[in-house]
C-alpha cells in the first residue's frame, strides 16, 4: 500500500488515536504500521477501505480528501476501537496540512562567522531586547509579546522537536510523531501556523526516511528541524514586528497589483518527487519585477511535457505556456501572491501583447546587473533566515562564454566564464530523459568560445554554480528552453571540445573548507540521535584543523555538541539521570544555524570578480 493512495488525516485526529492507545498497543504500533503498509486498498467515493487480513476491514472516511475526526476511521476487529488498528492507519496515511502554505520568513541577520564569538549570536537564541540596560517602557507603548498559550506552544513544539533529536530518525516512531502532530495542532489553534507547518513537515520527512523513500535527503530533515527547533524558540524571545514575523501567516494571499504589462522570458518544466508534473512560466514587468504562471498538478513528467502546449490560465488569454514564454501580455485587474504567482481570478484579465527580445528593454535590464549582486539577492531569497518582505528570486541572468565540459566527482558539467571572469558551473536541471535538459547541456559543452545569454537557478556551493534553464540561441536568433526545445548539433559552431579539469577552488587549492567537518555531525544527528553522537570519541584533531583554518567558533560549536551529546550525569546511587536533551538541542541548532551561515558567506564570496577579470 502506498501512503499516496491514503486520504490525509488531520494531525490531531493521529494524536488522539495514538494517546488512546494501552502502553502495550503503543510498543505495537511501528510494527502495525509497516504490516498494514503491505495490505491492498480501495476507493469508493470518499471511502478507503483497506484489507487487514481475510475477514478485517478497515474504513477511512475523509469527505473533502480530508479524515477529520477520529469516528471517521472505523476497524471491524474484536477489539475495535481500542485496537492498534485506527492508529496505525492513522500514522500510515499523510497528514493533513490543515494551515495551508506560509508565507512569513524568519527575521534574523546571518552573523558574520570571523565575529562570532559567542552561542545566542550565532543561533539567533538571543532574546531581542536585553532586560538590563533595557529602560522601562510604558506598557501602552510597549510591543506586543506572545501570550502565555502561545509560549506553552511553542515550548511543546521544542520538546517534541528535541525529541526527535534524542531519538533519530531510527528511533523517531509513530508515537514521537504524534507528539510533534498534537503539538502541531495546538499550535495551530494558537495562532502559530509558521512553527505548525513546521512540525508537519518534520513529521513528513521522518515519514519518508523510516519508509525509505528515494526522494527522501538528511539534509532536508536537518533544515526542516532547525527551522522548527529555531522557530519555536524565538517565540518566547521576540516582540513586535519580529515576533509577527515568527507566528508567520495562515494563507499565501493574493493581493491586488492593477495593471500589468508583461514580458515573456522562459518556461520550465516542473517535476516533484512526489509524482506531480507540469509547468512554470517566467515573465518580467516593465520594472523589472519577475512573476509566474503556473499549472502543477499529479502527473509527473508526462504532464509536464503536455502541459506546455495548453492555454495560460490567465484571463482570456488563448497563449500557451510555451508561446508565452517568448510574447507578452497586458493584464488588468491583476492578482499577485507574495513569492509572484499570478492570480487566475475571475475579475482578472489578460489580452495578449507583444513580447520582447532578450536584448531589448526592459528585459535586457535583468542581465546589467553584475553577477555578484544578483547571487547575493538570490541568497537572501532562498535562504531559511531571508527577511520575509525581501522579495527576489533565485535566478540569475548572465553573459557567458562557454569554455567546455568539466570532470567533477559526480561526473560533468558545463564550464563557462561570466562577467569579471568568474569560472560558472552549469549542470543539468533535471535528469529524466523524457525532458531536453541533459542533450542540450551535452551539446552546448561541446562548443567552446560561444557567447550566450543565460538564465540559471543558484545552487548553493562553494564555488558558483547554476542549473541551466534558458539560454539564447547560439545564432543569436531567439530562444531555448532547454527543458522543452533540443538543440541540434547544426546549431553548433564546433563539433569537439576538450575536457578542461575542474577551476582551483578559492586560495589556490582544491582541498574542502573544514566547516564540512561540523556539518557532518549535525546531518549525523539526525539518523541516529543524540547517544550516536556521544559515541564519536575524542573530536580534538578536528577541532585543531578548523581552528587553522579561521573558524575559531566553528571548533567550539563542534566541541559543545560532541560533549552535551556525550554528557550522561548520575544520582547520589550512582544511577544515570535522563540527558539534557534540551541544552543538546540548542547546541545542535546553533551548530545548525552556523553553518549554513558561513555556507552562505562562502558561496557570497565565490561569485567576487576574479583579480583578471578586475583587470
């Protein structure tokens, strides 16, 4: 049985279940759940029934897609419904996000690692105003706080998240999830949708890990906790604008943006791991602004390849997403979600105007911006810690020069040479065969000394580094959407290309920055919880080689998660008291918070002009 096929359950009808349940069932539970993730199922309206064995029914009720109450889920064994049954249908099936999509960031200035030197300034844990020099203010004027309800949540939601911490993923079962999912749920009803959804998406990752999931990657899990561990305490400690920032919003609103006229520049293909498929289209306003079209829906790469070909869903415009891609547009009434989604309500229209060439304005003005400029602004617009009301996009617009393919671990990619010579990886947005990506990446390397114009998405990495979305015709004529459009090797000027070996990295050397040593233990953490982590030993050799290196508080962070991790203390009987799982916690988290910090600062650093390009 695949979850898939499972309506969602709202988070605290999978706590009341698991709550409900005797300490004997709850030891039963994990094990519950694999078997019944092997028996068949089937739909019948809003009904799922699942078989549990030759005689046994199980029922999911869920009208509107959604399982609501706990009455809904009903077994037909002897020992319904106390059984071990519901639950563990319960925790099988995905749970229901019941405070649709947030929109808030938290707000917290990325520290700069050389002046760090103490714990609340790396983490951010440091509460916004310190009561000591503090004067006393009139509580007239004084900012708003979290209530006390609110403050109880988001201590539940800490626990829970430490939890998970002192477990593992290994260790992380059905019943440690339904703490976080109660958790999840009071938050909710409290007014934090931010930490909420929070808590929802560690619980879906922890879902995928112990189910094995393909898709599933540690470095999601350990991002998706920090974000909740991070949130959930800065409840306590925030005020005023910080503190609205940190409760985050229910719904991504649309809001009204008038007239709008609006360019085409590119369509990309959109396929999830999770089986849905179709597509983005790109367009910029007269001032520059970047906004999308979309249609994403189940269906993965054979929708995707369908879908482009289909009318915009935008007023009573008969354009397709691909034609869109290279036209323009004139809306009225126009619609905008915070992160640029265009609006497809009925008071919106949309006639179709003319386009423009990606050299004329205001297109053109996207790629005058210098290189550097553009990856920091992506930066601040994908990072976990962006300002909320930033804005910005993670793509980059680009001049380059293609210098040939390059060897790298994982295999090739496409080097070539931006502004203020920066050596640019570009590497294949998406693998799947059925898409154009992979040929036209090949080709493209097999022509060095062409100039092209480009659009990328920033990958995040020592050294800069895009996927390859767009780029313009090597004639110079028009445009590629390298996931759709194939390029022919008659559009080529040079057939060979050599291989180049891979740019130095930063000072000269091909050598990893030692932050990777940190990094590892937090991502370490998570699969197999705390006691692993004690386990390592003496850290003292890797602390040594980070300090040369000029991370002075990198090395204390690594000494303090290894020690709390290690830290067992005992009674006057000589008995072992229960870890310190929350100071644990807050070591992790800052270990956490700072990396990707300097992960940040490196990644800010390699898009810097070159001393040759200056020149």
């Amino acid at each position: 049985m695949n979850a898939d096929r499972l309506p969602s359950v709202a988070p605290e009808v999978t706590a009341t279940l698991v709550e409900n349940l005797s300490p004997r069932l709850r030891k039963r539970l994990d094990a519950a759940v694999t078997k019944l993730g092997a028996r068949t199922t089937r739909r019948d309206g809003d009904t799922v029934t699942i078989e549990v064995d030759d005689e046994t029914e199980l029922r999911l009720h869920a009208p509107g897609g959604v399982v609501a109450t706990t009455d809904a889920i009903t077994c037909g064994c002897l020992l319904a419904p106390a059984c071990v049954h519901r639950a563990a249908a319960a925790c099988a099936a995905p749970a229901a996000d019941l405070a649709p999509e947030l929109v808030d960031r938290p707000t917290a200035e990325v520290p700069d690692p050389a002046s760090v030197t103490d714990l609340a300034s790396v983490t951010g844990l440091a509460s916004v105003t310190d009561p000591a020099p503090t004067p006393a203010l009139d509580s007239a004027s004084s900012p708003e706080v979290a209530s006390p309800e609110q403050r109880a949540a988001a201590d539940a939601l800490w626990s829970a998240g430490a939890a998970v911490l002192e477990a593992g993923v290994d260790g992380a079962g059905a019943v440690t999830q339904s703490a976080l999912l109660r958790a999840a749920h009071t938050a909710r009803l409290r007014q934090l949708p931010r930490a909420s959804g929070a808590a929802l998406s560690v619980v879906t990752l922890l879902r995928a890990a112990r189910a094995g999931d393909p898709s599933y990657r540690t470095a999601d899990l350990v991002t998706a906790l920090a974000e909740l561990l991070g949130t959930a305490h800065r409840v306590g400690t925030s005020s005023g604008a910080e503190l609205a920032a940190v409760r985050g919003r229910a719904r991504r609103p649309y809001s009204p943006d008038g007239s709008l006229r609006l360019y085409g520049l590119f369509t990309e293909p959109v396929v999830t791991d999770s089986g849905h498929g179709g597509v983005r289209t790109w367009v910029a306003g007269s001032d520059g602004r970047l906004f999308t079209v979309g249609d994403v829906a189940p269906g993965g790469v054979g929708r995707a390849l369908g879908v482009a070909d289909r009318a915009v869903r935008l007023g009573d415009s008969a354009l397709t997403h691909r034609e869109l891609g290279r036209a323009g547009l004139a809306v009225a009434g126009a619609t905008v979600s915070p992160d640029g989604r265009l609006g497809a309500g009925k008071g919106v229209k949309a006639v179709t105007a003319r386009g423009a060439a990606w050299t004329e304005p205001p297109l053109a003005a996207l790629w005058e911006t210098p290189p550097s400029e553009q990856a920091a602004r992506a930066l601040r617009s994908t990072s976990r810690y962006a300002d909320p009301d930033g804005g910005g996009s993670d793509l980059l617009f680009l001049d380059v020069e293609l210098l040939g393919a390059v060897r790298e671990s994982g295999g090739s990619c496409l080097l070539a040479r931006c502004a203020g010579g920066v050596p640019v990886r570009l590497t294949v947005a998406d693998d799947d065969p059925a898409l154009a990506h992979r040929d036209n990446v090949t080709l493209l390397a097999a022509a060095p000394g062409t100039r092209l114009r480009i659009i990328g998405r920033l990958v995040p990495a020592p050294h800069p580094r895009l996927t390859l979305l767009a780029c313009s015709h090597p004639s110079g004529e028009g445009t590629i959407d390298l996931g759709f459009d194939r390029l022919r090797r008659a559009d080529l000027p040079d057939p060979t290309a050599p291989v180049h070996p891979a740019p130095p990295r930063p000072g000269g050397t091909d050598a990893h920055s030692p932050l990777y040593l940190l990094e590892r233990r937090v991502e370490q953490t998570v699969p197999a919880g705390r006691a692993a982590l004690g386990m390592l030993g003496d850290v003292t050799a890797e602390t040594r080689r980070i300090r040369r290196a000029g991370l002075p508080t990198a090395a204390g962070l690594l000494t303090a998660l290894c020690a709390s991790a290690a830290r067992r203390d005992r009674d006057l009987f000589g008995r072992l008291l229960p870890a310190d799982t929350d100071g644990f916690a807050t070591y992790w988290l800052a270990a956490a918070r700072y990396t990707a910090a300097v992960a940040e600062s490196l990644c800010s650093a390699a898009w810097e002009p070159t001393r040759e390009g200056v020149r």
